[in-house]
C-alpha cells in the first residue's frame, strides 16, 4: 500500500511541515504497516463520504492518497476532524511522515 500525505494552511505553518511525503507501507515495520492498514479499513477511507469545508481562515488540511492495488484515492480532510477513526488514520499517518522528514 502506497500512502502519499500532504498538510496545507493552519495558523502555525511551517514549510518544512508542508512538504508531501510518500511512502511504502512494507517499507515500515511489520506492526506499523499492519496498524496503518487496519486505520484505513476502520476509517472506511475509500468509501467515506467527503465533508464540505467548515467556515474560517487557517484551517489545516490534510490531503491523503491511498494506493491499495486494487483502489486509489485521494480525499482532502480538514480540521477539526470529526470522525474519531479517520482522526486516528490521519494522526498515524502524520507520526509516520515526521519520522520519514527526520
């Protein structure tokens, strides 16, 4: 599974922060890449349904590509993040983007 993730806006945004990564989940740990697939079936990422932008300025989103073999999609999702099990996937996603940015 191929995941590519970028963070855009936010009051606090650095450009280092912002640059997109991607990476390989077999690249990872065998736990972490087992803990990321299992996120992206309980987020339900590849058939949930998009939100609409929330009113005000600054608001950070992230914007994640999911490649699975089988299915590919992009959603953008903004904070806050409502759905507790999207907010899980995104939060490991970018814990697994700051390792690889270090």
């Amino acid at each position: 599974m191929r995941i590519a993730f970028r963070m855009d806006g936010g009051i606090a945004s650095f450009p280092a922060l912002r640059r997109p990564v991607t990476f390989e989940c077999d690249a990872l740990s065998p736990e972490r890449s087992a803990r990321l697939k299992a996120l992206v079936d309980d987020a339900r990422f590849f058939t949930a349904a998009p939100r609409p932008p929330g009113p005000g300025a600054d608001r950070r989103t992230y914007t994640v590509e999911i490649d699975d073999g089988a299915r590919c999609r992009t959603l953008t999702v903004e904070e806050p993040v409502g759905d507790a099990a999207m907010r899980a996937l995104i939060d490991e996603i970018r814990d697994c983007a700051r390792t690889l940015r270090a």
